[in-house]
C-alpha cells in the first residue's frame, strides 16, 4: 500500500496551500479532488460571482447618473455575453491548477475518496495510507426539507443559466441571494427574496442592513422576511408557485426561476467520516481543536467551511488556516492561526461590509462603548456618484477608544472596511484614526468623518 506523508481531500484556498507548502518542504503529497481542480471560491464562488456583480455595476452606475453624469441609450446586461466573459476566468482553473500540483511534486487524484481506517482513504479502487490528512473540502447547499425543493436552481447553476428569466425569486436572504438578487434586477428581472428569519444577512449589524433593505426596495427587488417556504409547484409552462407562511397566512409568489440561497453546510457527505474515527456534526463540521487538528484522530485535520469553528467562513480564513496547518505539520508543534478581526463583504449594490463585533455583541459583553452612526446618503462624496443611499455605525470602546466594530453600507464599503480592519488590528484608537491624513477626495477619507 502506497503510503503518502500528506493527503490532501479538496482543492480549494486551504487545501491547495498546505499542499503546496508541505511538498515544498519535501513531503510525499497527494491532492484528491472530487469535482475540479481550483475549489469553490475559484470556479463556482467569489471570483466568478464578482464578474456577475460587476455587470450589474456598471448598469446601476450608467443609470444612477442618467441625465447628470451621462445620457444613457438603452444600456442592459447581455447575459449570454456576461456568461461567455465569465468563463474565460474559470474554464482554465482546473488545468492550470492541477498542472502547479503536478510541477511541485504532488500526486493528483479526480475520484470521490473515502476513510477505511483512521489513517487509510479508498480513492477510486485502490487504498493509500497516510501519516496525515486534511479534509478541505468546502460547502454545500443545505438541503431543504420542502415538497418540492428539486426545483431550485443552485447558485453555481445560476452563473450558468444561458439566459436569465423576467421573475426570479430567491430563497433565503444570505449572501448568495442578496448579491445575486441585485444582479437578477439589474438584469431588468422581477426579483423576490424570501428569508426565513426576521432580518436578511444575519450577522451583519442591524443598522446597516435595514439602509440596504431601503436601497433594495427602491430598485425594486421586494424582500419578504419570517417567510417560510412549504411547497414549489410546477405548472405546465415550466413556471413555478413558490408556497410560503408569513404571519400566519399562507401566501405564494410566482417565479420562472427559483434559486437556493438558504444557507450552506460542510462538504462531508461520501467521505465516511465515522469510519475514519472523525467525530463531526453535518451542519458544522468536523470537530477540531484551536489548531484544527480533530479531536478524535489526531492525524486528520480540517479547515475552511469543512472546521467546526466560531470564525466566519470566507476564503481569508481558510487561508489563514491553510498557513497555521502546514507550519503544524512541517514544525511538529501545534500552530493556532493568528485571524486578528475578519472582516466580511456582501457584494451587494453597493456593497455592506462589516468587521468586529455588532452593538448586540457588545452589549450582550457587558462592554462600556460609544457609539458613531450616520447616513451618508446626503455626503459629497455618494452624491457626486448620484447614489441614494450609504451609512456607517462605529461601535468604539469608552476606557480604551479602540473601535470593537465598524460596519458600512455604500460606495466603496467593500474597500473601506479593510482600513478598518487594519487599524483594529494595529490596535489603534478612534483618535489614531482621527487624526491620520488620508487621500482626498477618496471614499476612504470619509472615516475621518466617521469617527
């Protein structure tokens, strides 16, 4: 039986880079991938999501500016032609991907692998023991418990659609539906979000996300939040009856296309985790300690959306985990990874973007704060790009002036956040930030506004 010293499932941002680091320090290493090469953020996540979303941009921006900034003649989005401009960024992944594995040394597997013992994976027929494992598999749409829910189109399916359809209704408010729900009305589609929940993207500051529900509406995506979907019927024309409860009464809306945005889960499903000796939960995943080493077999790993950790799943934290992993590994002495504040982006129009802790985070502390908010909406520097709508809220420790929280809606929120994060990490107070020159007239000079 070949034995491996690293074993690789999934070849996503983690998964690649410990690869790598471990065959760059002359380890023996296999990559199994079940699907392609390049992992979800490359080929079915953020980068491929952020062409579709800057389509929309420029759209919103001719048209926001329509009769001051410009005279606009008809501008809309080709799908057919966005799709095709999408592609040239994803179809070379796998091949270029599995190409830099195979020049640094590392043996690449396409199968659907799975443990047989604690230290031994069944890829394709045959049986490879390894001294170690790491499972970077990424997520998965959760599966949802309705009659008929094998009518939703996935979000990857949906970068596919050859053309986009006039009534579009999402399910779920996260991430995925609410960039893609801006995309679809840009798109000129009618477009309807339907959220379980009280409030779309939960874990964002309430504040902020009650402006992008106002800028939403105004563009005419409508946003249904306690709704609860039950049913997706099928007429004979291929449309579809999307059935809910809202406030105790049954209610439909009607779709040509309807899209799962209800939330993802470990990447688990086939890998036979108990037979590994792996102790998991399907909606969290594999547990592990602070240096995601598991909990019950000490030579498997497990990071990105596959860890059972309280640290948000985005691709800078499966990265930063990636690192920690591999100097474990080399090292031989357990490596927590050093995260600092994570800052998040949904790439909506325009984008909400969030670092450090809620006011509801800090309250539920005990923490003594103050509190900078504001709409923005009325600045110099969000009309002269003829936007409507844009706000901050800082929360700001009171016995220290560090910031504990920053959250943004607006222009450039997607960019801004990072100096936030930056000087949250640098530990540097609100008068720190205060008082640094910035470049003007930028966006980002706005925060000497803002705190």
């Amino acid at each position: 039986m070949k034995t491996f010293d690293l074993n690789v499932v999934g070849s996503g941002p983690s998964g690649g880079r410990v690869a790598m680091t471990c065959a760059e320090a002359g380890w023996d290493v296999a990559i199994v991938e079940s699907r392609m090469f390049g992992g979800n953020c490359a080929l079915r996540g953020c980068n491929p999501k952020k062409v579709f979303v800057h389509a929309a941009e420029v759209v919103d921006a001719a048209r926001r500016g329509h009769g001051k900034l410009c005279d606009l003649d008809g501008i809309n989005i080709n799908w057919r032609k966005l799709v095709s401009w999408k592609n040239t960024f994803t179809q070379p992944v796998p091949e270029s991907a599995q190409k830099k594995f195979k020049n640094a040394g590392i043996t690449t597997f396409e199968a659907e692998p799975k443990f047989v013992s604690h230290d031994v994976l069944k890829i394709g027929n045959d049986e490879y023991h390894a001294k170690n494992i790491l499972i970077a598999t990424g997520g998965t749409p959760a599966a949802l418990q309705f009659a008929g829910s094998e009518h939703l189109t996935l979000s990857d399916q949906f970068m596919e659609q050859e053309s986009i359809p006039k009534r579009v209704v999402f399910v779920g408010g996260g991430y995925i539906s609410m960039e893609f729900a801006f995309v679809a009305r840009h798109a000129d589609c009618d477009v309807t979000v339907l959220q379980r929940p009280a409030q779309i993207l939960e874990g964002f500051e309430s504040f902020t996300v009650d402006k992008l529900i106002e800028k939403a509406v105004d563009v005419g995506i409508s946003i249904r939040c306690s709704a609860d979907v039950t049913e997706i019927k099928q007429s004979n024309d291929g449309a579809f009856e999307v059935c809910y409860t809202r406030d105790g009464e049954s209610q439909t809306a009607l779709a040509d296309l309807v899209v799962h945005g209800a939330g993802r889960v470990p990447n688990l499903t086939g890998l036979d985790l108990k037979t590994g000796n792996v102790d998991f939960d399907p909606k969290k995943g594999v547990a592990v300690s602070d240096c995601l080493r598991s909990v019950s077999n000490p030579i498997v790993f497990a990071a990105g959306d596959c860890a059972a950790t309280d640290k948000a799943r985005l691709t800078p934290t499966a990265n930063q985990q990636g690192f920690a992993i591999a100097e474990t590994m080399i090292e031989g002495r357990d490596k927590q990874p050093d995260y600092g504040p994570i800052p998040k982006v949904a790439f909506t129009i325009p984008p909400i973007a969030s670092v450090g802790l809620t006011e509801k985070a800090v309250n539920e502390a005990g923490e003594s704060f103050r509190v900078e908010s504001g709409d923005m909406s009325e600045w110099g520097s969000v009309r002269k790009i003829c936007e409507t709508h844009a706000a901050f809220k800082l929360i700001i420790c009171s016995a220290t002036d560090q910031i504990l929280g920053a959250h943004l809606f607006g222009p450039a929120a997607s960019k801004t956040i990072n100096l936030f994060a930056v000087a949250m990490r640098a530990k540097m107070t609100a008068s720190d930030l205060k008082s640094t020159l910035l470049a003007f007239p930028t966006f980002t000079s706005n925060v000497r506004q803002m705190v």
